[in-house]
C-alpha cells in the first residue's frame, strides 16, 4: 500500500526534536560489522528503510543478526556462508556495494549486485574498482554482477582521481586486513568515514588519518567483537534547521554535533536565520523575510549536496536573487518543476539554479523525486498556504527516521495517509480545519 503526506501549511516549528543515528554512516558500519568472527553490538541504529534492506541482505548470506531493538543490532559474521549478495531489493540501495569491500577483505572474494539508490546523477563506481585491483583484485562486471577475488589482498598506495565517500570506504574496508601498509590519497572527509573508520579500529583495525585527504592503514589479521555507538545525523539535523528556518519558528535539535553542521548553519546565518550552538545541540530560529545568498556544494567541510533541495526551498521565498550551484551530482534539480507547482521561481541553466525569491508558496499535488528532494517538498508544505499532498514518500522513508511525527510533535500539521484515501483526506481537513 503506497502513502503519501498531507500537510496543512502556515504553523511555526517550535519545540524540541532529536536527531536519529547517521544512515550514511550505519551503512558503512554494518558491513564492516561482518568482517569479524566476533559478536559486534552496534546501536544508535536509524530505522529507515535502507538500513534493513542492508541488514536484510547481511542476514541473507548467513550472518546471525539480532535486533535489539529498533536503533540496537547485533551481528555475528562467523556463520557466513555465501559472499554472493544478489536480490531485488539490495538492488535498490546505493550501499550494497559496501558489502563487496567487507567480504573481499575478509574472505578475499566477493560478488554483489550493481548498486540502485537515489536516481541523482551518475555515480560511477571505478574509483571503489581501482582501489580493489590496486590491492591485488581481480574485479570484472557480468550478468550485473561486480565479481571480484583475489589470491590474497597486499597493501598498495591508492591515489583517487575523483574524492568519493563511497570508494574512501571500500578501499577502507578492503584494506583493513590487507597484508603490510596501504596509503590511499585525495579521500573523502565527511563524518561518516571518520565513524567507520573509528569503528574499524574499535575492532582492531589499525586505521588513522581519517578526516583528512590521506588515510594510513596497517592491515591486520583479524578483528574482534565491539560495541559501537553511530554518529548523529548531519543532514537529518540539517533538514530540520530548514525547516526551523522557513517556518519562521524555533526549534532546538538535540544529539547533534554542532561541528559537523558548520557549513550549514554559516549560510542559515548569513540569510538572517538565528542559529545557537551548544555541547550536542542547535537552536535554530526566524522571524521576519530571509535573504538571499549564493551556494556551492562541495565535498565536506563545504556545503553538503545532500542539503542542496532543502536550502533552494528556504531560498526561494526569501528576498531578491539567490544561486545554488551543483558541483556534485548532474541530476539533482528535479524538484525544481515540484516547487514550481507551489509558486517558485526558479530557472536551472546547467548545474546552476537561479533562484528569484516569491512572497509565499500555495499547497499542491506534488510528488517526491528522491530522499533529499522529498524532504525538502515537505518543508515547501510546511510554510505553503493550504493543503499539500506529497506523493512518493518511500523515497524519504529511506533516510528519515518518523519524519512526519517529529514534524507533528513540533507543532506541524501532518499525516501520512494511504493513496488516494478521500476519506482519511477529508478526516485530516476536519481535524486540521
């Protein structure tokens, strides 16, 4: 049964909500959770859909996984008895492919599907390849299939052409049992590979350099059990400072490392946001018209692209003219013609939006594109003027831990109700009414 959200614009946030685990990061953890023969405990665990289609998947080759509960997983490698990973729906997610580095750094083989996710742009996988061959794989794609094995994996110093999040931690997970030394140059530095790579040495790795654009790693030759604590999420966190922000409300957003946010609330500053920091929480506050700005998406320390819908929103009901340019991925101005529906002025030339700030947004049908785009057609809702129904919402449910009851519990009128349900939609506008 597909749902969709409907949302009765026009209220302020206020109140308090706390940020769930890193999805990005707890994708990368689970994998290298199977690479010892140890029970790993693993908790702070987002539940959204993306990571139990991954936990499924680890559970599908043999390895013992036991959920705790909700945000708690235990798992057991040591009963693995397949390191071939090939079924609809792992297909569906962008992290599969972590799976590939993890099983060839512990069994020295491995074979998984070619990976889905988002539909945001290209996503080539030859820096994870060139890393796996470096260390002495043999990788070839067939029957998308990736296949690939080794004899034994050495150490190597691996110089990626492109900083890709993805490949750093493959190369990683691959490495951290290779034999003798690897160096690998020009990674990325987001914080979910600092927590993988932290959790890695919680079982024993010997990892450092994490954070920075050169990773050192000493292989080792096994790792033992850990208990291990996922990082907050930077864009979920990021998503509801926008939301905060364009509903002209104050919301403060708890377990969150302020660091991690700098990027984002620097730009919610300069257009005239209020933004606190604390220990491990963010106030963010509006009143009156925002500003404009202009905006460059980067690997980090720089603004994150998965933040870049939810900002153009905010942007475009703020004063005078502001650009968003897209230096990551070639497709992720989708739901530009969405918010258009609702009153945006927005003009895409290339990888550029120019964004012409309007008075207000009025609700609509509109439909979401992707995870990231779909949070931010929410938050359009959240400040339109009447009703708005946002379809396709299985793609926000990949990253968003009970997004429409955060939002409600800060005072938004939302309801997720099954498709075309004229009479929940009616029920919704009595309530609401």
């Amino acid at each position: 049964m597909e749902n969709q959200y409907i949302i009765k614009g026009g209220t302020p946030l206020y109140g308090e909500v706390t940020i769930s685990g890193a999805k990005n990061a707890a994708l990368g953890i689970l994998a290298a959770a199977i690479m010892t023969d140890e029970t790993v405990t693993i908790d702070n665990l987002p539940d959204v859909r993306d990571i139990n289609v991954l936990l499924d998947a680890i559970e599908g080759i043999g390895a013992t996984v036991h959920r705790i509960d909700s945000h708690t997983v235990e798992i057991n490698g040591s009963t693995i008895n397949d390191v071939s990973i090939d079924y609809d729906s792992i297909r569906k997610i962008r992290a599969s492919y972590y799976l590939l580095g993890a099983l060839l750094g512990k069994y020295s083989k491995a074979q998984v599907a070619l990976p889905g996710g988002c539909d945001i742009g290209s996503r080539p996988i030859d820096q994870h390849l060139k890393g796996f061959r470096a260390l002495g794989a043999t990788v070839n794609i067939e029957y998308g299939m990736i296949n690939t094995h080794a004899d034994k994996l050495v150490g190597s110093h691996i110089f990626l052409d492109v900083v890709s999040v993805g490949a750093t931690i493959n190369i990683m997970l691959a490495a951290c049992m290779a034999e003798g030394r690897t160096v690998i140059e020009n990674v990325a530095k987001e914080p979910h590979i600092v927590d993988v790579a932290n959790f890695l040495n919680s079982m024993g790795a010997d990892i450092k350099g994490a954070g920075t654009d050169k990773i050192r790693i000493r292989g080792v030759e096994r790792l033992h059990a850990s208990e291990y604590s996922i990082i907050p999420d930077q864009i979920e966190a990021g998503t509801f400072m926008a939301a905060a922000a364009a509903t002209k409300g104050s919301v403060l957003i708890k377990n969150v490392i302020p660091k991690h946010l700098e990027a984002i609330s620097v730009k919610l500053v300069e257009i005239g946001a209020t933004v606190e920091e604390f220990d491990d929480s963010v106030r963010v506050s509006a009143n009156g018209r925002l500003r404009h700005t202009q905006i460059k998406t980067l690997p980090y320390p720089g603004f994150p692209t998965d933040m870049q819908p939810q900002i153009a929103t905010l942007l475009a009901l703020s004063e005078g003219t502001s650009t968003i340019t897209e230096s990551i991925f070639e497709n992720r101005f989708k739901y530009v013609d969405e918010l258009a529906r609702m009153g945006a002025s927005i003009k895409v030339e290339g990888n550029v939006a120019i964004i012409e700030g309007v008075e207000e947004f009025t609700g609509a049908t509109i439909s979401a594109p992707d995870l990231r785009a779909g949070a931010a057609l929410v938050v359009a809702g959240l400040v339109a003027d009447g009703y708005t129904t946002v379809d396709s919402i299985q793609y926000i449910e990949r990253g968003y831990e009970c997004f429409e009851k955060k939002l409600r519990e800060l005072g938004a009128s939302i309801e997720k109700i099954p498709i075309d349900d004229e009479r929940a939609v009616q029920k919704f506008k009595l309530k609401v009414g």
